[in-house]
C-alpha cells in the first residue's frame, strides 16, 4: 500500500481521461503530451530499489490534467501542470484526494512520452526535481498506454 501511495503522489501526473489523443503525439500549443488514456504499470524504483509486483496490478487513467491511481484498497487522484519548454519536461503534482493525511502532499519531477510509454520520476522533497530516469533517488516508474 506504501508503494501505491507514493506513486499516486508522484504520478499526480498519473490521473488519466479527457484529451484525445496518444502519448507519441507531441505538444499541442505547448501544452506537453497528450497523456489520457489507462495505463499499466510495467517497472518501477523508489530510491533504487524495484517496487513489489503488487503495484503493477493497480489502475493507473490520465485525464488532461488529472491522474487517478487505483489498487490494493486505495483511490488516489493528483492535479498535475507539465512544463513541455523544460529540459526534460517538468511536472509538478498535488494530491487532490486519498488516504488520511496525502491530501494536499506535492511532488516535483520529469516526464518523457514516447508513442505508448511514459516515464516518470519525482521526489517528494522539496527543490529535488530529478535530473534523470535512473530511479536511484526518489521515485521512477514507467507506464505503458493501453490499447
């Protein structure tokens, strides 16, 4: 349950369902990628070491601006804003509802989209944005777009 809470706050980035579109579409007005859809879990680190298998079992849905994480018991829904003019593009993400005491809860971190799959790390420190996908620090996972 740990696993899923600290990815739900990370993936404030993760709530998905609104925009048409795919994640390999690329920036609309400079707006980031589009992201809804329902995703997968397929890997993920919290400060280098891999997440239990049990977290890949959850419903992971991106809307345009919101992400909902749902498993093991648990809701989780984020508000997330893309920075696509960062290098990598940034995302900063809150927790808009979950367990007792996660509201309110931010993390800041990188995203990359490329066709189907989307990459995520973040910390929930705050001024630790990552600098990169290595999930040695903080968190990373990795997301594939269902068809």
């Amino acid at each position: 349950m740990k696993t899923i809470a600290t990815f739900a706050l990370a993936l404030g980035v993760m709530g998905f369902a609104g925009l048409a579109g795919r994640a390999e579409d690329k920036k609309d007005a400079g707006d980031g990628p589009k992201l809804d859809g329902k995703y997968t879990l397929v890997s993920g680190k919290k400060n280098g070491t891999a997440i239990d298998e049990e977290a890949k079992k959850g419903k992971y849905t991106f809307t345009a601006d919101k992400i909902t994480i749902e498993g093991m018991g648990v809701k989780f829904v984020m508000s997330y804003k893309i920075d696509p003019k960062a290098t990598p593009m940034a995302i900063d993400m809150e927790i808009l509802e979950g367990p007792e005491g996660t509201k309110g809860s931010k993390a800041a971190g990188i995203i990359e989209a490329k066709d189907d799959v989307v990459k995520l790390a973040y910390s929930m420190e705050k001024d630790k944005r990552p600098k990169g996908f290595d999930g040695k620090e903080g968190f990373h996972f990795e997301l594939k777009k269902m068809k």
